[in-house]
C-alpha cells in the first residue's frame, strides 16, 4: 500500500492526468529507479517516488521460454526463503502474522502460495512512471505545514504557494514553501508523508484511524511545523490557531502493523515509523537476482535445476567431478544404442571387435592395442557425449547424497551444485567452445592471445605470453582469459525498507521484514524487470593442487581426504564439506575452520581484489563491476554490468596493460588496507580495503579477509585460529612468504 493515491479516481478514469515517463539506463530503471523508490532530479528539486508504467501495452522483455523457466525457479526459491526466514521468529510468546513477512498476494493463509506465469508480466524497463511524493510541504518562514493526498488535489490548491498568500492565522509573512524531504518508513514496506495525526486502532468502528488530525484544544486544522532541532525525531507539530501541542513529537505508527495487530497488546516499538531523509539507502531496498543464461543446446542443463531430477544432477555431478561408475555390459551397451536408433555406431563397434579377434589370433600386439584403443574411444565417446547415448550411473559417496538432499538449506544464490550446473554452462557455451578459424573466439586466455589482444610483433608476443604463464604461476591460476560476451539475466522482483534482509534487530528485538511486490501494472499484472546483458568479463580459475595445500596450510579441520593424482576432482570433496551460510547469512556464525567456508572466502576475496584492481587500470567505476563466483570449481568471474554499449574496457585493459596489471595483483600495496591495524585485527576487510559497493558484490561483502590472499590474523567466522594469523593463498603459492 502507498499512502498517496498521486491521482484521484475520476481523473484516472477521464485521463486528466498522464504518469510521466523518466529517461534513464535499463539498469537504472529496474534497480535504484524501479517502483517504489524516492528520487530527485538533477539540481535535487523536486521529490518523486517511482511508479509502473500505465502504458496499455507494457514494454515486454524479449526473453524466450528456457529464460523465463530460470527467472520462474529463482523467483520461487526466493519467496520460499524469504518467507520461511521472516516466519521463523514467529512464537507463541510473541505470535508473527504471514502478512507481516511478505506479500499477500503470495500468501494462502499461513502458507506460501507463489504466483504463475499468468499473474507476472517480464518487463524490458525502458520507461518508469513517476509522480512527486511526499505530498507534504512547509514554509520556511513561518512554518505552516500543508498536505495532499494526490496530485490533482495539490494542483487545486496551487494558489496556497503564493508568496503572498500565506496561510498562517496568527502571523502573516512572505511564504517560501518547500517540499518536505522527510519520510516515515517503516519494515512493513509502507511508508508515509508527514502528518500531525498518528494511526490508531479504534475497537468501536474496527479500523485504524488518525489521531490528532484536528487540534484537541481548538478545533482547527491548520498546523506549524517545528524542524529546528537537527534530530528529525524531535520535530513536532503545533496547533498554528492556540499553539497547543499534542505530542511532544511527530513520531508515526504504521497503519499497516496497527491493522495486523488491530487490539492486541504489543510493543509501541513494533509498530513505530522511522523518519528519515527520502535520501537515505534505508527508505528502498530492491529485490533482485541474477544468473547465467543458458544457451539453447543446454537445456539439459537447465533441467537439472529442477528438483524433480535429483537422479539426473547426481549422475551430471557424480560425471563432472571424476566420482566414475559401471560401464553397461556390452549387450546392454548394443541394446541402447539399438533401440535409440543408433545402428551405425554399433555396427562401427563391431567391426573393431572382429578386427581384435583377428589381431588376437595373428598374434599382432600393434594391431591388437590399436583396435583396443579404437573400440575405448568409440565407448568413451558413447558415456560422455552431451547428453550421452549411453548413461553411465555415477556411484557418489553417501555423504553427497545426503548434501544432495538438503539443497533448500542452500537457496539457489548460494547453492553450490546450481552454481556447479551454471559454470559447465559457461565452459561449454564460451570457455571450452571454438570459432572458425579468423573468428574472434568466445574466450582467449591470456596466455594464449588471439590477433585482436596480442601484440602485432610476434617476439614481443611469445614474450608477453611467457610472462603471463610466469605471473599466473605466482598467483596460483590455472586459468585466465576474457570472456568476450559474459551473459547474464538480472531481474527485480519487489522491494523492502528500512531492511534489505528478511529479520531487522529494533531495540533488542528481532523483526520481521516484508517482501513487497511492485504495484500492478494496467492489466493487473505484477511486474518483473528483466535486464540481459552481454558484456566482457575476465575468468579466473585457481590451481587444485594449490588450494588444497592451502588449506592444509590453514589447518581446516573438516578437510576432505584427496589425492591429486586419482580421478576425482577436488570440487567433488569441497560439495561434499559445504555448508549452508543462508541466502541473508542468518547461518553465518563463527564455528570451527570449514573446507567450504575458506574456499568461498579465498574466492570471494580472490574476485573483490579483481575488481578494484581492474577499476583502477581500465578507467571503470567499482560500481559498475560485478562478480560471479562458482566454488566447487574454484573459478570466479569478473564483469563489466551495464546495458549500455560495451566499449571494451577490458580488453583494452589488457591490450594496454596486461602483465603490469597482473603483477598488480602481487604487489604488497593491493593487499594493505589504509585503515591499518584496526581493520586487520576485525578479519581484514573494510570499505577501506577488500570491500566493494554492495550492487556490485554477490555476497553483500560478508566471507572476505586479505588474510587468506597474504596471511595475517584469520577471518572473523574461524573460531579455530581466533587471535592468530593464517597463511595466505599467495605465500603458499610462492613458498614461504609473499613476494
């Protein structure tokens, strides 16, 4: 519910009054602009909240049916875990309402009841609507105090900013009015202008009304606003007639807390507005989410996500990470490929074998290994073909089944086995695809250059070249390269105030925060913004081998046994010690060294130091960077987020800087902190460090520490190393100490 209505019905109906649209970029628009948000303009005149479009044909995303299959399994998950985080505070002590957490309109009682396709409509946000808000209002001079419940009522009254024309019954004056810039917010998601009166509960009529909208004393309605004191919270209102006060300030309660609670006894504080600047980060929280699209060859990709094919993503994560299985028998092997059709493939296979006989027989041990190679290939080819012609069951440990069974407790930004599916996603589509010979491949490693990055002379190349390898060999990669066109799906689906995580501590108490979908459009629908994105991004992966000497180093004490020479790779022992830290970190507290948590930090700090690296050599703002991290396969991605046109930042970057900007990486003075001792004695981290703006970071900058990159004391969740230092990733890379 928004308290301004901005227009009246009948002007609605007769079009009197038309929503303007704002111009501003895609991301913009469904980010710190979608519904809901305070802004002002250039030159900062003029509040407005932001509104939907009332077009009659809503822009719609171009977005096909896989996509919007994606946004559909992440928008449920999303709502699931909101609401079960918000409700988990509900007691008998102290009873919580569904309505309290989240939406209605995603609500069927007290269970979660998310919407279809039907009720949601994916919009391309090329236009917002806007209207001014807070309709509220205060002379400068004398202090008088006007409100309005929409826009066409305000423009009826237009003559009362007269500068002559001033309202004041006891002292008249030459009027300067200006909009007030203070709001009333509260964790409900609903937010009001200033009013002298404050909503009550009335048992008589059975609904909430406004106290004190008229003076107690005299009657009238006209009132001075008092804002000298520099505490928003203790402004107050007097009577502009007799000067009586009725409260001693302008505090506000939430009309939609005190309908949940209507007459039942709770804490003042439960229902109490806050009032602040409509400038300030805590009057809007947007919602939103992001993933990998997925190609259309990959849609059996995609269709692991679905939580009706556990038996499929054991045996994709079983085969991705080396844990193996039992070939069929060749009988059962002849019968599939028979019975799909394959006669072909078979009748190759059999030719080989009758040539295998003969070589047996000839006693030919050239001929005989040659044909025992042909017939491996032709099977190999048969298990590991995308999707294979023949299914091969992985035979996973227990403890990954188990990990397998409680996907939920992960939620789908964190889950490491969708973020496993998503990163064979991106190898197939860019890291590990080809190009025709002359094309501009999809992906070029750095130590590898293709025409367009490597340097004209083909010395100077191979030079730059063997300098990369050396410099990754220092930082521990085992891969680098650019990604030309890292694509993307962001979407926003609601907003929150006051708090962007589901529970908000308000003196001591926890409170539930509600999820608001964003106001319908024209056809009833409920928005979705969708942006897609192409841009260059850099993929890091680091060395195996490398990590888990690491984490010995450390001294994790769940570390996982494995040998690096077996077949199993080591994201299949990281899946089996993750643990679930919460899409909001409510999970997240300090607990002995963990395997999962130092990897996710290594990566995540990995990725954070990236990021600032590259703003400071391609002329990028941190802000308009993003991270995608994939900790089972010890990669992340680095990328430019924006809808606008790609100019080519970083390729440039590395045209231009290449091997200066990975010894970068390296060097002491990246890793140090300007804040000094303090910050390195919280964890290592802070905004004055390894920390980046919370838009452009996957994990709102929680698991971070420069310590896991160059030793020092051990992150704030390690409770085994607490006070003590830990080796860094890079001094186990180069030995003892850093270089």
């Amino acid at each position: 519910m928004m308290h301004n209505s901005y227009f009246s019905e009948d002007d609605q109906n007769q079009n009197q009054i038309r929503t303007p649209i704002m111009a501003r970029s895609r991301n913009q628009l469904a980010s710190a602009y979608a519904p809901g948000a305070f802004f002002t303009f250039e030159g900062g005149l003029g509040a407005c909240i932001s509104i939907p479009d009332q077009s009659a044909v809503p822009d719609v995303a171009d977005i096909n049916t896989q996509t919007q299959e994606q946004i559909m399994l992440r928008l449920q998950e999303t709502w699931q875990s909101w609401f079960s985080r918000a409700y988990s505070i509900n007691s008998g002590e102290r009873p919580i309402d569904p309505t309290q957490c989240i939406d209605g309109m995603l609500l069927y009682g007290s269970t979660l009841r998310p919407l279809g396709v039907s009720h949601l409509q994916f919009i391309n946000p090329l236009k917002m609507g806007y209207a001014p808000a807070p309709l509220s209002f205060v002379c400068n001079t004398c202090g008088m105090f006007r409100e309005y419940e929409s826009v066409a009522e305000a423009a009826k009254h237009i003559d009362v900013f007269s500068p002559s024309n001033c309202p004041n019954p006891k002292k008249k004056s030459n009027c300067k009015w200006r909009q007030l810039d203070v709001v009333f917010v509260h964790w409900s998601g609903d937010y009001m202008p200033a009013t002298p009166g404050m909503w009550e509960w009335s048992d008589q009529n059975q609904e909430a009304y406004q106290n004190g909208q008229t003076c107690a004393s005299c009657g009238c309605k006209d009132f001075l606003l008092h804002t000298h004191s520099p505490r928003i919270g203790e402004w107050g209102f007097e009577c502009a007639n007799c000067g009586h006060r009725e409260r001693a300030t302008w505090l506000q309660n939430d009309k939609f807390t005190t309908e949940v609670f209507r007459d039942t006894p709770r804490a003042p504080s439960e229902r109490r507005m806050e009032p602040i600047s409509y400038r300030a980060s805590s009057a809007y929280y947007v919602q939103a989410e992001q993933f990998v699209v997925f190609s259309d060859r990959d849609q059996n990709l995609l269709s692991l996500l679905s939580t009706q094919n556990a038996a499929a993503l054991a045996s994709f994560i079983g085969d991705k990470y080396g844990y193996g299985g039992t070939e069929p028998a060749p009988e059962e092997m002849k019968a599939i490929l028979l019975q799909g059709g394959h006669d072909e493939k078979w009748q190759t296979y059999e030719r080989y074998k009758k040539n295998h006989g003969r070589a047996v027989k000839m006693g030919d041990e050239e001929f005989i290994k040659e044909t025992e190679e042909e017939m491996r290939k032709l099977v190999d080819d048969w298990t590991s073909g995308e999707p294979p012609l023949i299914p091969v069951e992985s035979e996973l440990p227990v403890s990954m089944y188990a990990q397998l069974a409680r996907r939920e407790e992960f939620t789908s930004r964190y889950d490491p086995f969708a973020l496993s599916v998503e990163h064979e996603a991106l190898m197939r589509s860019k890291v590990r695809a080809t190009s025709e010979l002359g094309a501009r491949a999809p992906f070029v490693r750095f130590y590898q250059l293709d025409s367009d990055l490597a340097p004209k002379n083909e010395h100077a190349k191979q030079l730059q070249e063997a300098r990369t390898r050396d410099l990754m060999d220092k930082l521990g990669f085992a891969e680098l390269g650019l990604i030309r066109e890292f694509e993307l799906c962001r979407f926003t689906h609601g907003y929150t105030r006051v708090s962007a995580t589901p529970v908000i501590n308000k003196r001591n108490q926890d409170m539930p925060v509600r999820l608001r979908l964003f106001e319908p459009l024209k056809n009833g629908k409920r928005p979705i913004y969708v942006v897609k994105q192409a841009n260059e991004a850099i993929y890091v992966t680091l060395k195996p081998e490398t990590v888990y000497q690491w984490l010995q180093e450390v001294g994790v004490t769940d570390l996982p046994a494995w040998d690096p020479s077996g077949k199993v790779k080591l994201g299949g022992p990281i899946l089996e010690s993750a643990q679930p830290f919460g899409r909001y970190f409510s999970l997240l507290h300090p607990s002995e060294a963990a395997t999962y948590r130092y990897v996710y930090t290594l990566l995540h700090s990995f990725s954070h130091l990236f990021m600032k690296s590259v703003a400071e050599f391609s002329g990028l703002d941190l802000g308009s960077l993003g991270e995608y991290i994939f900790p089972a396969d010890l990669s992340f991605v680095v990328y430019r987020n924006g809808t606008t046109m790609d100019l080519g930042n970083l390729s440039s970057l590395w045209r231009n800087e290449s091997n200066r900007f990975l010894a970068h990486l390296l060097e002491p003075s990246s890793h140090r902190c300007n804040s000094g001792s303090l910050c390195d004695s919280h964890g290592g981290a802070c905004p004055d460090c390894i920390m980046v703006p919370e838009t452009s970071c996957v994990a709102m900058n929680r698991l971070l520490s420069r310590a896991v990159l160059r030793g020092g004391e051990a992150p704030q969740e390690d409770l085994s190393h607490a006070g003590s230092s830990i080796k860094g990733y890079i001094e186990v890379v180069n030995g003892t100490t850093a270089i």
